[in-house]
C-alpha cells in the first residue's frame, strides 16, 4: 500500500514513511492510493476477538514492500499490546438501549471509552503511540509531536506517548474550552516528555497553529515533527475496526445496520465511509453535529461556509475547520489522479482564503447521496441525557447525547441504529448532573484527579512563539 496526498504534490509514501510525516509537505492530507477490500467475508469476524479483526482489517493499509515493512506478526503484537489496558474485554462493546427509538429503529449504542483516558480517541491513539515505537526503534529515530486538541485527543496522545523513549510531545489546548477533566487529564501527567500548551483562541486557532508548523519546513525538518492528530492517517485505519466489528456482531449482511456519529473534526465518521468502502455492509451513516454545524449544512446546501466557533456542551465538537473532510472531497472529486490532487487544492486555499466554498455539483451529489445529517441544540442534548437516564437507567455524555437526538430524529422503522458513544459520562459530569441528577463516577484509576497538581502554560495565538516554545523544550 502506498499513500497519496489529497492536494497531489507531495512525495508517494509507504506506511511507515507516511505515519511519521503526519500532514504532506504540500499542506495535504495522506490517503491510500485504493480502498482494500475486507479481508473475510464479514461473519468471519463475529466471534473472533477484537484484536484479532483489527490485526486483519488494519493489514492491508500497513503491507509494504521494503526491507523494513512491517510483517503480520509484527502488526498482531502491537494490536495487542495497544488494547491489553483496555477496561473492557471486547474493547468496543454495544448497549441495547431498551426504552427504544421513537422512529421504531432497533437502537444500540457503541460504547468506544472503555481505554485509559475515557474517550474514543484511545483506539486509535494507543495504537498509534506504539506504532510510532515500532517506528522509531526501528529507525534508530527520534520524533517532536505536535498536536491540537478540542479536549479528548489531547489527553489520548498523552497517555499513548508518555515516556517514551525518543518521542516529544507538545499538545496544544483552547484555554477555558475544555472540560475541566479533559485539562485535568492532560496536565496532571508530569513526564517529562510531555509538555502542554493553554492557547488563547479556538481549537480551530490550535488546529491551525499546527499545520503552520508542519508548513514551516526549515522547523518542521530541525525539530522532526510528527502529527498525531487525526491528519494522521493511521488514526483513521485504527477506527475502521469497530465499525466493522459492531456490524459482524449485528449481524449487518443480513438487516440493515446504520450508524450516528457525533462529528467534529470528520475523522470518526471518515472511518466509517472507508469501512463501507471496503466493503462493510453499513446502511447509513448519519452525520450529528452540535450546533457548531458546518457539515450539516453543508450535508443540506453543498456549500462549506465558516460562521465561528460557539462553545457548547460538547466542546470536542466545537469545530468549524474539520480536517478529515478533504479526505472526503479527494474520494469524491472527479477526474484523474492528477485533477483530484489540483481540484482539492485549489478549493481547500478558497475555503482558506474566503471561509466558504460550493462544492463541485458531482462532489454535493455524493455526499448528500452516502450519508444523512443532523444537528442537536443545547436544550435537545440536555433532554436526551434526561431522558436516556429515565428510560433506560443508563447515563450518556453530551457528545453521545449529539448523536442519540439526530439518530433518533433521522431513524428508521425496521433498521438498528447504533449511536456512537465517544466519551464515558464522567469526562463531563456537570452537564450530566444538571440534566438526570446523578454525578457519574470517575473510574478508580482517575479518582484522584481533582486532587493532583497540574503542570502547562499559557501562550498567546501566535506562530513565532509556540515555534520558540517547542524548540525551547524539545532540543533534539
């Protein structure tokens, strides 16, 4: 497998070469040159382990040709290892919810916050933080890793990659638009590899922050960055697995299963797409956006425009620039390799420039035709934990709250919904308090994490100083 950047002027790159690049050097993202097909016939994977369906779903995406490709086996003990710590045994387990969907849809919802950090961003970041080790061991190499974060990302990479050994980490987080568990979680890790950064502005302000970085390219080859947001590519192989996983165990090639995914940044649902691609019999895939609601309305109107970011309940989707998206835009635009790679150019610098874009008739066709959208306000999402917790006994976190209000308003009779949950209710105890009056309990392993003493600073929304900062702290 060898990949290409979605803006089709940056080298071709094998795995390996591409996980440690993160974003291209021509500002693009990196994608597969094809969508593999499964593995197995999808019953194959109903009661294997989970370890076992992502070491055969992740394969074809990590197969090289080199000296140094990784081999199978080598794939199947860092899968291992990534999910060893993971809370729950299936790693990505269901819950029926039994109070049901108004619209008669079979409801489930995905539980994807059972790994050390309480969020949905573990699958994938514990894989990639040892397949950067693998990686770098093998290379005899060290990395800088810069990344931005709307809450749950940045504690996931910090636990993935604390200690270590030849990996820096700076994480980049909008000051007071966190959860306080989310900056708890990140700043109370005291390794010093790991070093936290509260940016005056947006997520979107650190999002852009970082790709400025990575755009630097004297900083960007002094310093050896690496990304482990979800520009990197190896983010999104890992997410495939639980889609595929969750429709062998619904048994999705004989009823049609669809999915509702609370959606920011667009990598969580960009997984899903590929996982049709490759042949995952997914019915729908159902985008839920708070209402910081651009893909929404661009799912309705086939025209992508930047309002500004509204801080809400959710804050992990509280996202106006969402990066995964070009990744969509290269599946779909038409015409060759080469017109892909121009054409997506060409409309990421308008949107970039201007803060809107009307896609291409054929590219607002395919996307309003393979996924359905909706949004949920503040006082929907407050109602739904309510009334989850009502019917069901069973608390949900606001994000998940997202996500159930749109599957239920878009849900149909005779299909099964599986909404997913992307952070445990603890992460976001207040709003969860205020909406049934039960404060859900932090696992043991963070019941002291008010208690423990935090450690970042706090830098302004500028390039020149959080270049001087990582450079300052993480002297290769």
């Amino acid at each position: 497998m060898r990949y290409l950047s979605t803006r089709g002027d940056a080298p071709v790159l094998e795995f390996g070469d591409a996980l440690l690049t993160g974003l291209a050097i021509d500002g693009g993202l990196y994608v597969p040159e094809r969508w593999p097909s499964l593995p197995r016939p999808l019953g194959v994977y109903r009661d294997l382990p989970y370890v076992d369906v992502a070491t055969d779903v992740i394969w074809p995406f990590v197969e090289g040709s080199g000296p140094g490709a990784m081999s199978h086996d080598e794939l199947g003990a860092v899968v291992e290892a990534a999910y060893a710590g993971f809370r729950h045994p299936e790693v990505a387990p269901l819950h029926h919810l039994v109070g049901g969907d108004p619209a008669g849809a079979d409801e489930y919802v995905l539980e994807l916050y059972w790994g050390p950090t309480l969020a949905f961003k573990d699958i994938a970041l514990q894989l990639v933080g040892h397949l950067f080790e693998h990686e770098l061991h093998r290379r005899r190499a060290t990395v800088t890793v810069v990344g931005a974060t709307s809450g749950d990302t940045g504690s996931a990479a910090i636990e993935a990659l604390r200690g270590r050994e030849g990996i820096e980490l700076v994480m980049l987080h909008p000051a007071g638009r966190v959860s306080e568990v989310q900056r708890r979680q990140m700043t109370t890790v005291t390794d010093s590899n790991i070093h936290n950064v509260a940016v005056a502005g947006t997520f979107d302000d650190c999002q852009d922050l970082v790709k400025a970085m990575f755009g630097d390219r004297p900083f960007r080859e002094r310093m050896g960055l690496a990304a482990v947001n979800s520009i990197n590519w190896a983010r999104v192989a890992a997410q495939i697995v639980y889609y595929v996983t969750t429709a062998a165990r619904l048994e999705a090639d004989r009823r049609p299963v669809s999915f509702t995914v609370p959606t920011g940044n667009f990598g969580n649902v960009l997984a899903g797409h590929v996982a049709r691609r490759m042949g995952t019999p997914i019915e729908r895939l159902v985008l839920a956006s708070n209402r910081n609601d651009i893909v929404t309305r661009t799912h309705a109107s086939g025209i992508m425009e930047n309002r500004g970011v509204e801080p809400t309940t959710s804050p992990a989707m509280d996202i106006q620039v969402s990066s995964n998206f070009e990744r969509l835009l290269y599946d779909y635009w038409p015409g060759d390799r080469g017109a892909r790679g121009a054409g997506v150019a060409e409309a990421m610098t308008e949107f970039r420039a201007t803060g809107r874009l009307e896609l291409p008739q054929p590219v607002a066709a395919a996307f309003s035709a393979e996924f359905d959208a909706g949004a949920a306000g503040e006082e929907e999402v407050s109602r739904t934990i309510a009334e989850v917790w009502d019917r069901d006994h069973y608390l949900i976190d606001p994000h998940t709250a997202v996500g159930v209000t749109v599957g239920r308003r878009l849900g149909l009779a005779g299909e099964v919904m599986v909404e997913l949950a992307t952070a445990h209710p603890a992460k976001f105890g207040d709003t969860v308090e205020r909406a049934t009056g039960i404060q859900p309990e932090l696992p043991d392993h963070l019941a002291d994490l008010m208690e423990r003493e935090e450690r970042l600073v706090e830098l302004p929304d500028d390039l020149a100083v959080i270049e001087e900062y990582v450079e300052r702290v993480c002297r290769r």
